[in-house]
C-alpha cells in the first residue's frame, strides 16, 4: 500500500513537472522543450517564461492543488461528498473583502498603478476571508463542540448574502473594472500584476497544509466516518475538525484572493482520486492535491490556446466547469452502473 | 508488552458482585490499589438534552472483569448512559470515572486503550472498506515496527476462532459452554493481531475488501465490533453491539465478549433481549426513565416484579431443559 502511495505521488510529480514544461513552451509563440530547459532563449523569450509562462502555471498548480486538497478536507469535516472549497463561506467574504477593495481603489484612488491594486485585492479578499470563516466558525459552536450541519448551512447561506452584496457592488463599477471583477469571480489565473511573493506564498501555504493535513489523516479517516465512532476509539474529534477547518479555510483563502473562483477543482478531483485510491486520507490528501495542480495547470493551458480561436481569452473557472462538469457526471454514472459507492 | 503505568487494569477477574447500587464515595484510589478501583464508576450522573432529562441521579460502580447489560425500554437513556461513560457526552452532574479518570480527560494517546465505545450506529458516507475500518481500532502508535504482532499461524488462528462461533451457533443453545480457561486463553485473538484475525474471528473475513457502507447493517455490525477487538480496550462500551445481528452471529458475540470480561476486560453493552443478558452477563442494569432500577446479577431478574412494572410486559419464567437456567417468555398485557 505504502508503495502504491509513493508510485502513485511519484507519477503524477513527474506528470506536473511535464505539463508544466509544456505549459511554458507551449502557446502563441511556441518554444522548444530543450531551449527552454538549458536557459537557450532570446531575452524576450526569457522574459516570456519567467515572467508570465512560469509564473502562471506555478500559480495553476498551486491553486488546483489547494482546492482540491481543500475540498477533500471539508468534504471529511462535514462528512458529506458534495461539499467543496467554497461551501462553508470562506469563499463569500472572500469575494465581498474582494469587490470592496476594487470598488474603493476604482472610484477614490484610480491614479494607483494596477500593481498596488492587485496587491490590495488580493488582501482584501484574504483578511475578509478569514474574518469570515472564523465568524461563522464561532457561531458553528454549540457546548464547546463544532456542530458541522450548521457551519455546513449557515456556510450555504451566508454564500448567498455574499452575492447578493457582490451583485450590488458591481453595479457601482463600469467599464473594464467591471470586466476585471467578473473575471476575478468567473476565476481566472491572470498574473501579470501580481507579485512574485504572492505566488510563493500559495506554494509554500500548500506545502504546509499539505504537511498538516496528511500527518493528522488517521484521525481524519475517523471523524470523516463518525465523530461518536471517532471518541470511541481514542481520538476526540474537536481537535482534529478544528486543524480540518483551519487548514482547509487558510487555503481556499489564498487560493480564492489570488484566482477566484475556480469552480469545479476542489469537488471532483476529490471525488475521482477516492475512486483511484480509496477513502484513507493520507493517501487522498497527498494524491488529490497532486491531481488537483495537474488538472488546473491543463485546463489552464487549455485556456490560454483556445484564446486565438475564440477570439476571447476564457476564464479557467469556467473552462473547469464546463470541462469537470460532463466528465463528473459520467464518472459517476460509470461508478452507479458498476454498483460503487461514490 | 505495553506498559500502561496509568490506567492499568487489573487482570484478575473479580467475581461478579451483586447488591443493588452499591454506595461508594467519587475519590479515586491511591496509586496500586487499582485491583480495588471499579473499572466504570458513576456517582450521581445527569444529563438532559433541551425540554427532556435523560439520566437522573445514577450511580453505579462496575468491577473490572464483568459484563454488564444495559436494559430498558426504549428512550430509558441507555445509549446517553454509554455517551457519558465514554466521555463523548459531558455530564451536566455528577461524575464518571473510567479506571479512576474522567473519561474526558484521558489524553487521546491513551483512551483509545483504556476505553472503547461502540455507538448504536454508525453511517460512513465515505466507501472506506470493511479491512480499513478494523484497521481504524488499531492505534497508530501500536503499529510502530515491532509492536505489532503479524501472526503467521493467522489461518489457523482464524479457523479456530470461527469454529468457536460456529460451535456457538450450532448448539443453538442460549448459553453456549464456557470454555476452559486455557482454551479461552487460546481463542482469544491476541492483543493487537491483524485486522483479518478479528474479522474472521466473527465468520466476516470475505468482507475484508468490500466497501463498508455497501455490505448489509447486520454486517456493518460485525465490522465494527471486529474493529472494537482490534482495539482491544480494557473497558469496552457497546450500543446494542449485536442489533441487525442473526442468530449465530449474535451469540458469537455474546460468546466473545463473555471470553474479553473473563480475560480481565471490561464489557458493558446495552442489550435488548433479555435472555441473552440472564445467560452471558454477570450484571445487569435495568434502566427506567433515565435512572437505574436494578443492578446486580442477572439472577436477581426473573423473580422479582421489576421487569414487569418497567416493560409494562407479561413474563412468563421457564428453566432451560438443557442448562436450567431461567428463561423468560414475555408476552403483551391482555388489554383492560
């Protein structure tokens, strides 16, 4: 089993680190593999990699492996297989924090360079985010015990205020910060006005909650079956479903103020790696989060080539769904015809 | 092989003491004299959920080495009882003590070795299979590299195991014959020997690779009480351990958790056939409205008026022509 894991992980590295070189040879100007990985490239062509290519299919990488690590987190937390990153409100007052900061650098301060603002986006949406879930957290609580079903509900709930507070926002703004925000929330990958600090700090958030989360998988395999057959085998589930929450909220908090919403990522990847590789956490933790980077980088890299033909550059967030969304139906079918539990 | 220096059982079985709720003072024990601790101590627990009290002023102390019965009707407060012994639920009076601690504050590292609890039923919304939820019972620090038997005389263990339950059920007896203590010693699985040893130790082994929700809730039961064995607690907790179960496997279980408590561990289940109780259990608790009716030998039952006025059911009492214990045949009061 142990092997499985690491052939598994090792397999799927390898196929990271190879769409990723295709990922930065690949587009309107296409360059070689072997230039690129020997640094032969033309000062334009360097600048092209490092500055954009590189840049941008690190981020994919690191968003879709937070949300699909986040996902299979809470997916366990609140023991329900539809749950994904952003059910539990982490995700809305990411956005709100979000549109707030746009709509104010927008219509007070539209001399600042498009740099600051994406910094303060990005921001905004995090400290808001995390006002946000540690709110609804504190009102999950009942008698000293995180009560799922209604962080679970108030999570739905508190999302539709959200848009309905981001519905009134956008009608404040015009123009091409309209466009910005819609595609913010759409989820989109653009990176050229964020920093490179940013970026290393999703990968290295990613590490880490990824660290967390596999060594405590034991005791989240007991809490994702039952919190009284947890306690009753020597784990107390307050302990686990709180570093659960914690850790998966910090990551769809990053992983929502840099990319927005990209739909999709956090709910299936989950779901089609337990196929794979069964229901242990610590094997679903570190294989999801390497699927989940996988899969964003392609659909990405789909995005950025289908641009030219379209004529439009698609939001990733909706190329996920419109790809994951016919691929998760018929996984599914496929799994009820064989008579597997999803 | 595992040193417990703080909440170590005693391994001699204490004969079952009868007396109804036997007074004792909350203090837990000096340092060595845990053969004297009870191995679950309740002294003037409550508990209410909102606009209902579920358990009112109980009090019971439960000797290390006895098998308990928890009986009652339902909405007695059985399963809360079994929630506050474990530590799941925190009571609002009183105090529980397992092994002379709260049950609460024993750190996780150790409760899953000092107590274990079964709850009446557990839903897995994730297709865990039935191998790995056995494999949950078995704390992560037993699995270090040599503190963990892999038996290789595992087919002969298993076959063993499973003719003793199907020995059990084969004489279709309600009292299956104790075996001696050498043999119980030997059909005992041993302390934390693999997962497949405890399934087949209940005739569940072709379950190991099938998806835990998938398999049938009578299944699903012998799953989870082949993961409690794995466990292998001192004190084991069981929420009806054998609802959904048929016949045979019903007193296999029965079967295994008399040979646990005779071993030195501690059993308390919650029951609801009676006969089983009388004819496995060397304590029964009778359970009413949230307080304790009766505690004491199962004996003391079938004579006295109480499981009449509590089951509001005619008994009839017949002796076994076989072992001659009592028998209880109940049936619906004739309507007046």
């Amino acid at each position: 089993m142990r092997l499985r894991l690491t052939t598994i992980c090792l397999a799927l590295a390898a196929a990271c680190a190879l769409a990723l070189l295709a990922y930065v040879c690949l587009g309107a100007s296409v360059l070689g593999p072997v230039d690129v990985l020997l640094g032969r490239l033309s000062r334009e062509e360097s600048l092209l990699v490092t500055g954009f290519r590189l840049k941008r299919g690190l981020l994919a990488l690191s968003v879709g492996g937070a949300l699909a690590l986040s996902g299979a987190a809470f997916q366990a937390l609140l023991r329900n297989p539809l749950a994904d990153p952003f059910v539990v409100g982490v995700s809305g007052g990411a956005a709100i924090g979000g549109t707030l900061v746009m709509v104010f650098f927008a219509s007070l301060l539209p001399f600042l360079s498009p740099f600051v603002s994406s910094v303060a986006v990005f921001a905004g949406a995090f400290v808001a985010a995390v006002l946000f879930a540690a709110l609804l957290y504190k009102m999950s609580m009942a008698r000293g015990v995180l009560v799922t079903n209604s962080l679970l509900l108030m999570g739905v709930v508190f999302n539709f205020f959200a848009s309905a507070v981001v519905l009134f926002l956008k009608t404040i703004l015009q123009g091409t910060k309209l466009q910005e925000i819609l595609f913010w929330l759409m989820g989109s990958l653009a990176v050229e006005t964020l920093p490179d600090g940013v970026i290393l700090l999703a990968l290295l958030s990613l590490a880490g909650g990824l660290f967390v989360l596999t060594a405590v998988g034991r005791r989240v395999n007991l809490v994702s079956v039952s919190e009284e057959f947890s306690h009753g085998t020597g784990v107390s589930p307050e302990r686990t479903k709180r570093v659960l929450f914690l850790t998966a909220s910090a990551l769809v908090a990053i992983a929502v103020s840099v990319s927005g919403f990209v739909g999709f990522v956090g709910l299936i990847v989950p779901h089609a790696v337990r196929l794979a590789v069964g229901s242990d956490h610590r094997q679903l933790f570190p294989v999801s989060t390497l699927a989940g980077g996988l899969f964003l980088l392609l659909a990405d890299l789909a995005s950025r080539l289908s641009g030219p033909f379209l004529g439009t550059s698609l939001p990733v967030g909706a190329l996920t769904a419109f790809v994951g969304g016919p691929i998760f139906i018929a996984m599914l079918a496929r799994a009820q015809r064989r008579g597997e539990t999803v | 092989m595992i040193s417990r220096p703080r909440f170590s059982a005693s391994s001699t079985s204490s004969p079952p003491v009868g007396g109804p709720l036997s007074a004792s003072s909350a203090s837990s024990p000096p340092p060595g004299s845990s053969v004297t601790a009870p191995a679950v101590l309740c002294a003037g627990l409550g508990y209410s959920f909102p606009g209902h009290r579920a358990i009112v002023e109980v009090s019971l102390e439960i000797p290390a080495g006895a098998f308990v019965a928890v009986v009652g009707p339902n909405g007695a407060g059985k399963s809360t009882l079994m929630k506050l012994c474990c530590g799941f639920l925190a009571p609002e009076a009183g105090v529980v003590e397992v092994h002379g601690a709260p049950p609460a504050r024993i750190p996780d590292s150790e409760r899953g070795s000092v107590l274990g609890y079964l709850p009446q039923s557990v839903v897995s919304h994730f297709p865990f299979t039935c191998r790995e939820i056995v494999e949950m019972g078995r704390p992560a620090r037993r699995a270090a590299p040599g503190g963990y038997e892999m038996s290789t005389d595992q087919s002969v263990q298993g076959s063993v195991a499973g003719a003793a339950w199907r020995g059990a059920g084969a004489t279709g007896a309600l009292a299956a014959a104790p075996p001696t203590a050498p043999e119980a010693k030997r059909l005992l699985p041993r302390r934390g020997t693999y997962p497949t040893d405890q399934l087949s130790a209940l005739g569940v082994a072709h379950l190991a690779s099938r998806p835990f929700p998938q398999v049938s809730l009578g299944e699903q039961r012998l799953v989870l009480i082949a993961k409690m064995l794995a466990q292998d607690p001192d004190v084991l907790l069981l929420d009806e351990p054998n609802g959904a179960l048929d016949l045979a496997h019903s007193l296999a279980v029965m079967s295994l958790l008399s040979q646990r408590a005779r071993s030195g561990r501690t059993v308390v289940a919650v029951l609801h056939d009676l006969n089983l109780a009388l004819a496995h259990c060397s304590h029964v608790a009778l359970m009413q409205c949230g307080s304790i009716k009766y505690f004491g030998p199962p004996s003391g039952l079938p004579d006295s008026r109480l499981l009449e006025q509590v089951y509001c059911v005619d008994f009839a009492t017949v002796s076994h022509p076989r072992t001659g214990s009592p028998v209880l045949i109940p049936s619906l009061k004739p309507p007046e």
